[in-house]
C-alpha cells in the first residue's frame, strides 16, 4: 500500500518501482485463473530423512506458480498475499486434492510415505475443514495417518483456542499434525504443553548456520528436548550440510530435511531419487544411500 498512498502525487514514473508495483498487486488478480489453469501450478516435493536410519520416511508438498508474465514466484511472496485476501480456501482446497492424488499414485507405486501439506492460518477457521479432510482421504482411498499437516506456530497463535479447536478435530481424524515454523511463533509454553501434534518442526532460521553459532546450537538442543519431552517427533528444517546433521543427531533429533539430501523435486523425479521403493528396504542398508 505504501508505494501508492506516500507518492501519489508524484508524477515521476519509475520502471523499478512499476515492477515492484506488478509484483505485489498483479499476482492477486490472476490466482483465480491460475487455479483453473492446468498449468500455472504445480506442487513440488521435499524428502524428510529419518537421522538413525537415514531412509527417507516421508515428502513436504510445496506450492509453486509459474505466473504467465511474471515467471516463477515462490510461496514465500505469494502465499502471504493470498492469505490477506480471503484466497487460502481455495488455495488450500486446490493442494489438498492434488496432494492427495499424489499420494494415491505413490501408494499405488509401492512408494509408503508420509505426505506432508502446509495449511494456512485461514484453514483452522473453516468449521467444515476437519470433514472436508476426511472426505478427500476417502475419496482416495488412503489411511488417515498417511497424511500429515503443517500448521505454522504463529498461524496457531493467532487465534489460539479456534485454532486448538480444529486442531483436535484434525487429530479425531487420524490425519498427523506438525507445528512449523517452530521457534518463531511465540508460543508461551502453556500453549505447548496443550499442543495435540505428533510432530514439531524447528524453523530453518535456528538450523542454517548451527555449526558455527553456539547460541543457535543451545537452543536447538533446548528445542529438540523439551519437544520430545512432551512427546513429540523433532524435525529439522534447513539441513544444509554434514556438520549440521552431525550435531542434530547428538542432540537427538529425529527427522532432517534440507538441501544437503535434497531440494524440492517435481512429483516425476521422487521415484528415482529414492531408486528403490522405501517399503522393500531394510533401515540399515538404506544408510548405504547416504553420507553419513
Ligand atoms: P515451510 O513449510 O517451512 O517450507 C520450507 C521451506 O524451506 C521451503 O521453501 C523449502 O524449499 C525451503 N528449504 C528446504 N530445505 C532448505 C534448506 O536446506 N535451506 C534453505 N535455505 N531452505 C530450505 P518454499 O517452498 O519457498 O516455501 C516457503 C513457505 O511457503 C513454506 O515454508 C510454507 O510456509 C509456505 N508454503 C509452501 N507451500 C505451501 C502450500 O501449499 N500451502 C501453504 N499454505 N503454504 C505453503
Ligand atoms: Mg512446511
Ligand atoms: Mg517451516
Ligand atoms: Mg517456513
């Protein structure tokens, strides 16, 4: 808003500024069409490394638009704009089926991984979120527990007794949940010690940098206790080398993912990263595929 209201009575035109100008309002405009493109979106797929066996366990779905005119624009510039304006439903809605889809064709393959899908703050407050959920596993045929939402800390602390609420519906459903984001959210530990996930993902912003940054390797420790402690699964995120995986396997941590194993892939790729179907390989020979 501020590049129009502070200069509109300046009449100076600046291509610069026009583009930023492009950037911000025109994707809004377009998500409707590209919802019903064939083309414009598509989900990516990121590995999730189970530390003491070094199997890939599970894939993080990621949104990704290829905007007609503006190229490929990343979540993290979209997703934020589309939640401010009332479009997370169908942005939701339109990943949901299409992960789900993916997951049936993997299952079909012989590939049994967890699916991971990012929901939004909105999402938490659609009451008939929960049976739309599980609606679509049916209509796909899959386990609830096949399937695992991300709900970002903050996104829970915007509302946090709706969000609860939901939570628990989710939970009642079988589907797993896993807080993301963890450590940026400001969560009071009364809030955590209620939080119904199987899962907790510390954010990449405490991960990336780890091994030459004390403090950061502190409160990773603190992080992956205290979260096991109340009896959940620790994640990762952000894993970039072997120094970093070396300290999170020390420290006890469960699960890793980052661009040292993997960076998103498309759907078609996954298969053949994996050479072998996850389900047919023993946990200690599938160690053999990895460096550590
Ligand atoms: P997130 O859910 O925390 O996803 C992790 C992000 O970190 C992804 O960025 C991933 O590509 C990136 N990443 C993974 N490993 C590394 C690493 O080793 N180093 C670094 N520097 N980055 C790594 P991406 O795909 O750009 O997504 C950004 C955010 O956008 C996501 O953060 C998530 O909050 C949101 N998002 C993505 N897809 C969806 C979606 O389908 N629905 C919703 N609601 N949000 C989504
Ligand atoms: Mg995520
Ligand atoms: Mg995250
Ligand atoms: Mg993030």
């Amino acid at each position: 808003h501020d590049a129009i209201d502070t200069r509109s009575h300046i009449a100076v035109y600046s291509e610069a500024e026009d583009t930023l100008y492009q950037r911000r309002f025109t994707p809004l405009n377009d998500f409707g069409s590209a919802l019903e493109s064939q083309d414009q979106l598509r989900l990516v797929y990121q590995p999730r490394i189970d530390i003491g066996s070094g199997d890939c366990i599970g894939a993080e779905a990621l949104l990704r638009w290829n905007h007609p005119t503006l190229g490929a624009i990343g979540p993290g510039e979209f997703m934020p704009m589309i939640e401010r304006s009332g479009l997370a439903h169908a942005a939701t809605a339109w990943v949901l089926a299409t992960a789900l889809q993916q997951q049936r064709r993997w299952r079909d393959a012989g590939m049994f991984l967890q699916m991971s899908i990012n929901v939004s703050a909105a999402n938490l407050q659609e009451p008939d979120f929960a049976t739309a959920l599980e609606a679509g596993l049916k209509r796909h045929g899959l386990p609830p527990d096949s399937i695992e939402l991300e709900i970002t800390e903050s996104a829970i602390m915007e509302q946090p007794v709706k969000a609860h609420a939901m939570l628990d519906a989710i939970a009642a459903t079988g589907v797993r949940l896993a807080i993301d984001d963890f450590g940026t959210g400001y969560s009071s530990l009364s809030y955590l010690q209620r939080m119904p996930a199987d899962v907790v993902k510390i954010d990449q912003s405490f991960v990336i940098g780890l091994e030459r940054d004390v403090r950061k390797q502190a409160l990773v420790a603190t992080m992956i206790t205290l979260s096991q402690d109340l009896g959940h699964r620790v994640v990762a995120e952000g894993v970039e080398c072997e120094e970093v995986l070396s300290f999170l396997r020390q420290a006890g941590c469960d699960e890793a993912q980052g661009f040292m194993f993997a960076r998103p892939m498309e759907a078609e790729a996954f298969p053949g990263w994996r050479h072998v179907p996850v389900a047919s390989i023993p946990a200690r020979s599938a160690q053999a595929h990895y460096a550590f």
